[in-house]
C-alpha cells in the first residue's frame, strides 16, 4: 500500500527542515517505505497531497504544524467532496501551536507522533465544510479539521503569523503574547449567527465554530467537543463588557465557559453574517484565509485518521 509524506520544512522556525533527515529515517523504521515531497511556499501541501492520490498513493501523512496538517486534507478533499474512504491520514505534529494533536491526547514531540502512526488505530473523524469570502471578495471553499474561528481570533492569527520573536518562545507564549497586544486595541464587532437555521444577533469578541477542543497553542476553546458526534460546539465570547487579559487566561483550562461573556449553541449548520462594513478575519487551523459572511457545514464521519 502506497504511504506519502508531505512536509513544511519551515515548520517550527525551519527545525522541520533541518531534522528531516533524521525524522525520515525514524519514520521509515516505524512504518516502512514512502514516497515524499518537501513544500517550498504556503499551501503546497494540498496540490502535493491531491497529486499522491490520483498516483495511488493510499496512506498520507503531514509533517508539520497545525496549517501542514489542514493543507494537507484539503488535498485529501476533492472540492465539495470529502477524503476517499479508501484513503487514511497520519500526522507527525512540529510546528507552533500543535492544537490538533491534544485533542486526541498525543503528547508532543516527534518521536511520540512517529509511535503513535506505528500503533496507533484507525478512527472515523468528522470534518468541517467552510465557505467563506476570500481576500478578492470572491467565495472560496475549505475544509477545517479542529476548530475554525472569527473576529478576535482572526486579528490574533494575523498578528502571530507575521511575528518573529514571540514565535522564538513557542506556539503558546507568541498566541498569548499577541493576543495582549491586540486585545488593547480590539473594538469588538457586531454579526448575525445562525445556527441550524436559528439566527443570533451579537456583539462578539471572538466565535468558535469547534470540532476539535483547543486552539491558539493550548486554548481549550470547546472542552466539550467531540471529534465524530456529526455537530459543532459554537463557543461565542461576547465584546461586552470587554474582556481582560484575565480572562482570557480562563482559556488554558476551560473554566471560561462558566463567563457572563460566553455562550455554547450546537449545531451542523452555522452562517455568519457581518452587521458593519468593517471585515471581520477568520482563523482556520492557525491560518488567516478571508473573512466574513461564511458558512460552516459538519460533514459526519468524513476521515479516517490513525491517531
């Protein structure tokens, strides 16, 4: 059965790159031969990915943070279609906020990625189908596999991905770092969210539309979500009154759903809509693609992942 590995030699401030001589090595002895091929610019991964498949390629794993992951199940995706059922993913987690990897208890590091492809088990996994206005004003389409999110988020995201140093210090000190320095300036600002079909008018801080439970390095935005129930958990932090480096701290343990700011909805189907001319950012997987008005669809039982 034909295994490819994409990696993102520049994940982890370019560590991915220069350890992948000896990750490949280790990879190899834990699951065996692979084809594989190195990104050289963002969303490489999902072009190298979708061209494996159609060559056959029947298991596929990313080496790379939490974006290297996404791009590569987009590839996996054949555009409103989910993976193949014949088709499996992997993932060895090096990057900066290694989200993904915590909501399936795998600790960190690479040789605790590597051993869990080598025994780990095959599970069913929903994903999330995300429509949302590019930086033309034309719709796109994308799939999110943790925890896709807008307003706050979405300006925190941007800030972290054009930092240097605070990513130095690692995936959790840059989000927190950058999420002070923006939540000084940040306004607040006013949608419409529907979900399954019942519409919210709110001034919000931050939403987060959740598969997975944590993002920004180790937020456990959404304690509750489960990664194969067919429904999001919709986490909405409120502007008002506005929130203080205080609590966003409540983030790192999960107690922030117990805020007067914060309120969980389920659902399968979510619309946001801005109520100001002002774009409100999304943050999908730790990447900043476009903005709102977007829709956010659960597509149940979508992937098969050994995890």
């Amino acid at each position: 059965m034909k295994t490819f590995v994409v990696v993102n030699p520049a994940a982890a401030g370019g560590k991915a790159g220069r350890h992948w001589p000896r990750i490949s090595r280790d990879l190899k002895n834990a699951i065996g031969d692979f084809d594989s091929a190195l990104t050289t610019k963002s969303g490489e991964a999902t072009s190298l990915v979708r061209d494996a498949v159609v060559d056959g390629a029947k298991t596929v794993i990313a080496v790379g943070g939490d974006g290297t992951i996404n791009e590569a199940i987009n590839g996996l995706c054949n555009g409103e279609n989910s993976p193949a059922s014949d088709v499996s993913f992997g993932f060895v987690m090096y990057g900066t906020g290694g989200d993904f990897r915590r909501s399936f208890d795998l600790p960190n590091g690479v040789h605790a990625g590597i051993e869990r492809l080598k025994s780990g088990r095959v599970q069913t996994i929903d994903l999330g189908r995300l429509r949302y206005t590019s930086a033309n004003g034309a719709q796109s389409l994308r799939w999110f596999n943790n925890i896709a999110s807008f307003g706050f988020s979405g300006e925190v995201v941007r800030a972290v991905n054009a930092a240097r140093f605070s990513k130095l210090l690692g995936g959790k000190f840059s989000f927190l770092w950058n999420s002070f320095l923006e939540l000084r300036k940040y306004q607040g600002c006013k949608v419409d969210i529907t979900v399954d079909g019942k519409t919210i008018p709110e001034n919000i801080c931050t939403v987060a539309v959740c598969n997975g439970r944590f993002f920004g390095g180790g937020m456990k935005m959404a304690p509750d979500a489960v990664l194969d129930d067919g429904s999001f958990d919709v986490v909405v932090v409120r502007q008002e009154p506005p929130l203080t480096i205080f609590d966003m701290r409540l983030l790192y343990s999960g107690t922030h759903l117990s805020h007067s700011n914060v309120s969980v909805y389920r659902g399968s189907r979510i619309e946001a809509k801005p109520l100001s001319n002002a774009p409100i950012y999304l943050d999908v997987e730790g990447e900043a693609p476009g903005s709102l008005p977007a829709t956010f669809e659960v597509v149940p039982r979508a992937l098969r992942i050994r995890c």
